[in-house]
C-alpha cells in the first residue's frame, strides 16, 4: 500500500477512535484540534495538482520542503558533490526549478562559483553589448539537406530522448504538450512512437534504435513497412538513428523487468515482465556504405523528411570513415546528434556509464572539425546533448560547433524530476521515471506541461541575452574564442586556443 492509501487509512482510523472515545470521554474532542487540521492537509494535498511529491506523500512530503527552506545551510549536504567534497548541480537544480515554475530566477551575492579553480569558464561580453528584443520569436534553424523534401525548422532547444518505459505516459504527455505550446520537438528516445507522444499534438523525433521498437519485426529486424507507416504521420517531423548514446555507448537501452509492462511489451514487441536490453549495434547495416544506404532507404520510407544518427563518440576512425561513405555514395544525412560520454539519466551499468564515450566537448569539437576537414558541415546540422540545462552550456555547445541543442535532464526537472535517483526501480516518488500508477498519478500533465514551456522559454530568452551581451547579433555568430576556461591558477586560454579551427576541406584526399 502507497502512503497515499495509508495517509486514507491512517485518517479513517483516527477519525473513529476519537468519535469512539467522545462517547465516553466527551473532552477527546479537543483531539480534533490537533488530528483535524492535519487530516484536512493531507486531503489538500490529495486534490492539488502543483506538486508531485504531495500528492504521492500527503504529509509526510513537506519535510523536503522544510529541507528545502534551509537552502543551502541543510540541502547541500544532500545533493552531489566533487571529489574535494563541494556540492555541484544546486545551482542549475535551482534554476531549473525557478524557470519552470515562472518565479525569479536572479540569485544574490554574485557568482556561486570558486571562479579561480582549474576548469572554471566563462564567456566574453562586449562594451557595445546588444539589446535582447524578447518580444519577437525565438530563432530557429532549418533542417535538412538537399536531397530532403520536407525539412524542418526547429527551435534551437529540444527534450532529448527519452522513451516512454523509461519514463511514465504521463512524464511523455507532459513533454509532448509542453513541446506543443512552446513550439519546440521532442524526441521519443529509442521505446517506439506511442500514443502518448501523439496525444497531445507536439513535434516529434522519432528515434530508431537497435532494437527497432515499433518497427520490428518478429525477430527483432528492421521492419519497413511498420517504419513507413509511422514515419508519415504528421506530426514526425525527424528520423533519428541511434547509433550510441552517452549513458551506456556501445551497450544498447535498458528496460528493467519491473518497468516493462505488458502495455509496454506491446508497443515494443517483445515479452513483457523481462528485462529488454537492446543489441549493442544495428542488423540493419553493418558497414558505413551500408549506413548511407540505411538513412537513404529512411529518407524514401518517410517521404523526404530529414534523417539523422545519434552518436556518442567511440573510435574517431570510425567516425572518419562514415565522412568518407558520405563522399563515396553522394548520400549524407541531415543531422547529427553528438552525445557526451557524461550524458544519461536512466539505466547504465556504472562502468558504462562513468568510463565509456567521450565527453560532450571533445566529441563535439572533433564532430564539427571532421565535417569542416572533409567539407560537409554546411550540409549538416549538429546536434549536442549530455547536460544541457543553462544558457551557458548551450552557449558554448554553440562555441564548439553545435546548429542547436537536446536536454533530457533540464526537461525532466522542469516537470517535477528531483533527481532521487530511483529511475531504474521503478519507485520514482514524483511519477516521472516509473510505471506504477499510483506514483505517475502525482504527475498533472496539465501544469507540468506549462512548467516543461516555461523552462524552455525562459531559457531561451537568456540563451539570446547572453549573445546579446557578446555584441553579437544571432546565436550563430558565436565562435570559439567567446567561452574562456581556466586552464591552471595562472594560465587562462579561450576555447579557440585550446581548439583550433580547422581549414574547410583539409581532410579531403581527391
């Protein structure tokens, strides 16, 4: 039984004994003094639809925010921290946190950070900054190619992948209509295209991984026909291949027994109640020649829309070779997503996930130069992702060579995620990472969907006033040498020092 039920029962006990003991102790009633105002919170908390946690946890569920109250005296001492013990993340959590629900999201006594430890970055602003005009629409940047008949034009802030299984139906309607109203995509993650990312109307990524969900055949290939007749619904906007993903490269998604419902089973073709984890590469193709052919055969099946691969980088020769495919066959596909090593919020082996796949920087650095080296990148959008959640990361994504940017962590915080951790257990307390009903129940797609609009919003908006503080006039002005990064305590290099341009066509051999 979940607190919610013995919160009810708990009540209806108290409730009786006291009208029991009335009868024989006509005082007891001042009992209900005391009993009565807290009965009445836990039923306030039942019925309200802005926090997760006290609908789950009547009661009980405002110690975290008496906790919170105490910030940072008490919370920092629960939240993670670096290997010298300071805490990290408690300030994005914060922002996240304030941004999705619409409050003030300025802090007092300036920078928050040790600014003179090694690593520590910042960006260059202008003496002749720019005003930020936030009244007009975000910018957006045109995806696909020349041999695509439908590109798409996305907003430069994504959700990340993220499968229904992983998350609740209600976590993916939330994403989905907040994508609707702030006119953004979302990605499905590699679980299949359900009826709750078409639901509630918002743009859609369909990733296709290993184990080709919802386009599988029988024994687990790749199914054209239930891929076509998918690819061309309306609100498919993008065709993403997964090739690797931060969290787990070279392993495959991971979908616990306990996660994996027969609803799930369905949508997935597969046998519910066991633990899916996906083949670790594609039986589709097997070499580059063969991968250009894939996203070409994708890019038919789908009536031109723009095809794609999600990469977290492994071996850079490989990457190189799939450059070379693109100039051998003429066939190129028009994005790429490049994940971090250090990106991921669901299952992972922890060795997978701490030592495997090269972080988001170096992987996207080596990305956008191989494209420049071999005279590709204009034809290719790119795509970073692994902890995404400020304005300044997407400012220095957009440094290293990003068109635009994904965020799973950022976005699953905006709808009430508190990072406790239980996504793999299926005991997620605010209803976004589980299957259980009682907990997803906590979960108000119609709120949170406002606050997934809101952090998408309002971080955008400062996206934009950071380039204007640059004295640039667009996002894509941004270059290298605008993000600086401590190097030691006395050596100071801005990223196109530590990153050189390379010349357009330098890698090209004919």
């Amino acid at each position: 039984m979940k607190v919610r039920g013995y919160f009810i029962l708990i009540s209806v006990i108290v409730l009786a004994v006291i009208f029991f003991l009335a009868q024989i102790y006509p005082g007891a009633w001042w009992a209900m003094l005391i009993f009565g105002p807290l009965i009445l919170l836990g039923i306030y908390d039942l019925i309200q639809k802005k926090h997760s946690i006290l609908r789950n946890f009547p009661l009980v569920g405002h110690g975290r925010y008496l906790l919170e109250s105490f910030r940072p005296e008490i919370m920092q001492y629960f939240v993670e921290t670096d290997t010298q013990g300071r805490p990290i993340n408690r300030i994005f959590r914060s922002l996240i946190y304030e941004r999705a629900k619409n409050v003030n999201d300025t802090a007092p006594f300036g920078t928050q950070m040790d600014v003179y430890r090694e690593g520590y970055e910042w960006m260059n602003h202008s003496m002749y900054a720019k005003h930020a005009d936030l009244s007009i629409e975000h910018p957006r940047i045109l995806v696909g190619g020349t041999e695509c008949k439908k590109p798409y034009s996305a907003s430069l802030l994504n959700v990340s992948a993220m499968s229904f299984g992983a998350l609740s139906k209600n976590a993916v309607m939330a994403l989905n209509k907040g994508a609707k109203l702030g006119n953004f995509a979302h990605n499905t993650g590699e679980g299949g295209l359900t009826p709750y990312h078409l639901k509630e109307g918002g743009d859609i990524i369909w990733q296709i991984g290993t184990g080709y969900f919802g386009c599988r055949t029988p024994d687990g290939n790749f199914d054209e026909h239930k891929f076509k007749e998918k690819a061309n619904h309306e609100q498919v906007k993008m065709i993403e291949i997964k090739i690797s993903q931060g969290a787990k490269p070279g392993h495959g998604g991971v979908l616990p027994a306990a996660k994996n419902t027969e609803e799930i089973a369905e949508i997935r073709g597969v046998e519910p109640h066991t633990d899916v984890i996906s083949p670790p590469s594609h039986s589709a193709f097997s070499n580059p020649t063969e991968f250009m052919a894939f996203i070409k055969k994708l890019r038919g099946l789908s009536g031109g829309k723009p095809v794609g691969f999600k990469v977290c980088i492994g071996k850079k020769s490989e990457f190189i070779e799939i450059c070379e495919a693109m100039l051998l066959t003429g066939i190129k596909p028009d994005f790429i997503t490049i994940d971090g090593g250090e990106g991921g919020t669901g299952a992972a082996p922890i060795e997978f996930s701490n030592s495997l796949g090269m972080p988001l920087r170096d992987g996207l650095v080596f990305a956008y130069d191989t494209l420049v080296g071999y005279d590709l990148k204009k034809e290719i959008i790119l795509i970073a992702s692994g902890k995404i959640f400020s304005s300044f990361h997407m400012v220095r994504a957009f440094a290293l060579g990003a068109d635009m940017v994904n965020s799973a962590r950022g976005m699953m915080m905006s709808i009430g995620c508190i990072q406790a951790l239980q996504c793999n257990n299926n005991t997620c307390p605010v209803g976004v990472a589980t299957q259980d009903k009682s907990l997803m129940k906590g979960l108000n797609v119609e709120d949170k969907s406002k606050r997934a609009q809101s952090f998408h919003h309002r971080t955008l908006n400062s996206f934009l006033e950071l380039v204007a503080a640059a004295g640039l006039s667009h996002p894509q002005e941004i270059r290298r040498g605008h993000i600086n990064r401590r190097v030691n305590m006395h050596e100071i290099k801005n990223y196109e020092e530590l990153y050189p341009y390379p010349k357009a066509g330098s890698l090209r051999k004919i």
